[in-house]
C-alpha cells in the first residue's frame, strides 16, 4: 500500500474529471520521473476509485485507489514483478558528457541498475562500474536504482565512445543474462560519401566528433579511408542526401572542422563471371571489366507531389533520370501525385534542384528503397596528366557517361590554375579516353610591347 499526499494540488473539489490529471501529476512527484503505464479509472463510490493498468509484459492489473481529504491511498502491486530476474537493459539512445564520458541512455526490461554494481555489454564483452543512475524529469534526475520497467539514464564512466551501441543489452556482471533483448534492426546506409579535412592535422578531431555524432545516430557508418588526393579521411554512409547535408552541417558547425566531400555514390552489387557478387560504394572498388557480369543498381519508388501544371515538365525529368513511370493520382483539381521508379543514383545529384526549379519550389519528393535491377554502368575516371584521380571518380550509366566527362573537364579547366607547363585533363571509361581539356602553360608575351611606333 502506498500513500501520496495530495495537499500541493488540493483545490476546493477535486472532481472525477480532475482525477486523472492529480494522479499522473503526484505520481512523477513522488517517484523522480518514472514513467506510468496507461490506465483506464473507473469510478465506483464517493471516494473510491479503481485503476485498470496495461503495462507491457504484464497482464491487466486492478489496483484500489481512494482518496481521502488530502491524502491518496494506492492498494496492491502490481504482478509479474521482475526486479529479482537477472538484469536486462535495453539502449535506445546516448550521449556524451566531458567529465562523465559516454551516458546510455536505457529502458530496464528485467531486473535492477542501481549505483555500484558492475555491468556488462552484450555486443563486446566490455565491463564497467556504475557510478550513478537516475531518471528523466525533462533533466536528469539521480536516483538510488532503475527497477524493471523504468526508463533512466546509467554514469560508467565509459570514456570508448565506441563500447555504446543503440539495441545492445547491459546486463550484470555478477549475474549475467544469458539471452540479450532483441533491441533494433540495423539501418542500411544507402548513400555513401567521403569526408576529409581541409587541414590534415585535424583527421583526430574528425574521428572523434564522427564518434560522438553516432551515439545519438545509429544510421551514421564510417570507416577510415586514405585519398592520394585528399589524404586521410572516412568513409561515410548515410541514409540519405538530407541526412548527408545535416552530418556535414553539425561537424562544421558543432565541431568547427572545415571539410572536403567527395562525390556522393550508392551502393551498387556486382555479379562476377565465377558466379560471386559483392557490394562496392565507392568507384576504386569496382573489380576489372573483364571480371563483370552484370552491374546491379538500386531502385526506389518516388512519390512527387505538385501543382498540375507542373506535370508536363516532371515526367519530361524523370524521363530524363531514367525513370519508370508508374500512375499518377489527383489529390484535387490543383494537385497531383505521381510515381515513378527512378534508379537512386540519379536522385543523389541534381535531382531535386532541378524539381524545385521546374515547379517554383512548389513540387515535393520522398522516396524509399525498392530492389536491385541489371543497368549498363560504367566507372568514369578523371586523369590528370595520365594518372587517375581517385576522389574524382564516378560510377554511372553509359549513355551519361560522355556529357558528365565533359562537363568535368570543362569545371575542372575552369578552377585549376595556370602553371608553367600544360596541364591535361582527361576522362576515361577503361582504356578510352572520351573528353579532354588543358590548362594552357603560362607564357610570356614578348610582342606586349610592340604597339605604334615602337617597331
């Protein structure tokens, strides 16, 4: 039986309509924060009240509740306790703190966390002593333990930001489980572009900011990656364009790094003649000509939402993208929806700008993945003087490949600065070169003088 004392929000009648409200307010006073499952009141005398819980795990529970003058009295437990079961954890978020190092954030499913014990993680074995846990009440709350079913937040002292991972189960040391929980799908990045710092010296401050930015973002992947061009950097996977421009805006912002990314890329699966297939994501990846079967890319099913008027213009781009017209539906007599099936290597360039500009910034795109389908894709190289370029390399469709070399070349003449000598630029399919410019060298003009009379 437990008693809460109601005299901080008595008013002169505390009606049935109120009840509700009082109860969810004293609870999280009297309890730092921790969350109360759904329940149903049902009213059955002056003062008498009873409370149907759905609490996940559990079955239905009764629990008596009356209310006399300023005090609230709560009657039974409710059953199927766990916080004797051996301790389960899940993590479903984190972040980071300079002095107290990495904080998971966890929900206790079985068992008790509680300031002292030692604790375990599922994923790597890895073993640290909680220093302090506690409950969120809009901040962070310290409480003496987190029971089966509380929310809360654990203090290790965890310093490898690396050892917390999202869905991964923190047991007991003493007493471990032997099963973990379940915890989360893993999210398959689709996008795939490479971050390099400006200044070299600064590859450490990347590393550790990319760390920090994965304990609250467990789609964001990277590995470490080495440029000829660029130097040392990593190799990022995102969800998405979006999701690629909000990592690259937090690092220079949150971080101060200035950063150089390399052309966006999808992930392509190659069938080799010996009957294996692999999965590339970046250009260098992609195995000999010679080796290839067929080139699978990935399809997404695009839903674009505009302004009639509008349509013409749409369908004449996805055309244009290579995309597959489905239907298209009129939400109104001013707006319709259209789908296509566009190949998501064409989306991640100049897809989107391009549907604002047509529409007037009126038109709307969302898409989500749909299969793997054969496509004639080849690897474009960019050479200077003879040597490919790996950081400018691209994969993409043969009839696109020409009108991309070229406008590479023709950006690349316009931002290379002249020397003393020439500078060829080239791009290649394999062993054919396809488009060329050159940086013409410096020279100095010995007839600048010879004007009028002079000669």
């Amino acid at each position: 039986m437990t008693t809460f004392d109601l005299s901080p929000l008595w008013r002169s009648s505390v009606g049935f309509d109120e009840f509700d409200r009082l109860f969810d307010s004293v609870f999280s006073t009297n309890n730092k924060g921790a969350s109360y499952p759904p329940y149903n009141i049902v009213k059955h005398d002056k003062n008498i009240y009873q409370i149907t819980m759905a609490v996940a795990g559990f079955d239905q529970n009764q629990i008596n509740i009356s209310q006399e003058g300023n005090l609230l009295t709560v009657k039974g437990e409710m059953g199927n306790d766990k916080d004797e079961d051996k301790t389960r954890a899940l993590i479903f978020d984190s972040t980071y703190d300079n002095y107290r190092g990495a904080i998971p954030y966890v929900r206790v499913f079985d068992g008790v966390v509680k300031k002292g014990m030692s604790i375990k993680f599922h994923a790597h074995n890895e073993i640290y002593e909680i220093t302090e846990v506690g409950h969120f009440v809009l901040k962070m709350v310290e409480s003496d333990e987190l029971k089966s079913g509380d929310v809360g937040y654990v203090v290790a002292s965890i310093r490898d930001m690396a050892h917390i991972q999202p869905g991964d189960t923190i047991t007991s040391k003493q007493e471990p489980c032997i099963e973990p929980l379940s915890g989360y799908q893993k999210i398959k990045p689709m996008v795939f572009s490479g971050l390099y710092p400006v200044d070299g010296d600064e590859y450490d401050q990347l590393r550790v900011a990319l760390e920090k930015l994965k304990l609250n973002d467990a789609s964001l992947e990277f590995t470490p990656e080495t440029s000829e061009a660029l130097g040392f950097g990593f190799r990022c996977g995102f969800l998405g364009l979006l999701h690629m421009e909000i990592i690259q805006e937090r690092l220079e912002r949150e971080f101060n790094l200035n950063l150089i990314t390399t052309t966006p890329n999808v992930i392509y699966e190659v069938l080799l003649r010996d009957g294996s297939k692999v999965k590339i994501n970046t250009p260098s990846q992609m195995p000999s000509t010679g080796d290839i079967d067929k080139i699978l890319e990935p399809m997404v099913s695009a839903e674009i939402l505009a302004p009639k008027e509008f349509i013409g213009s749409i369908m004449t781009l996805c055309q244009k993208k290579r995309g597959v017209y489905k239907n298209t539906n009129y939400l109104s007599p001013e707006k319709a929806q259209i789908y296509y099936d566009l190949p998501l290597g064409e989306i991640i360039f100049d897809f989107y700008d391009k549907l604002k500009s047509l529409s007037k910034g009126y038109a709307s795109l969302d898409y989500e993945f749909k299969e793997f389908i054969p496509a004639d894709l080849k690897r474009l190289e960019i050479l200077m003087h003879g040597d490919a370029v790996d950081a400018l390399s691209s994969i993409c469709h043969s009839d696109d490949a020409y009108h991309r070399g070229v406008a590479m070349c023709t950006k690349l003449k316009e931002l290379i600065p002249r020397q003393m000598f020439d500078i060829a630029i080239q791009a290649a399919i394999g062993a054919n070169i396809i488009a060329r410019e050159t940086v013409k060298a410096m020279r100095k003009n010995v007839l600048a003088k010879c004007y009028g009379g002079d000669v």
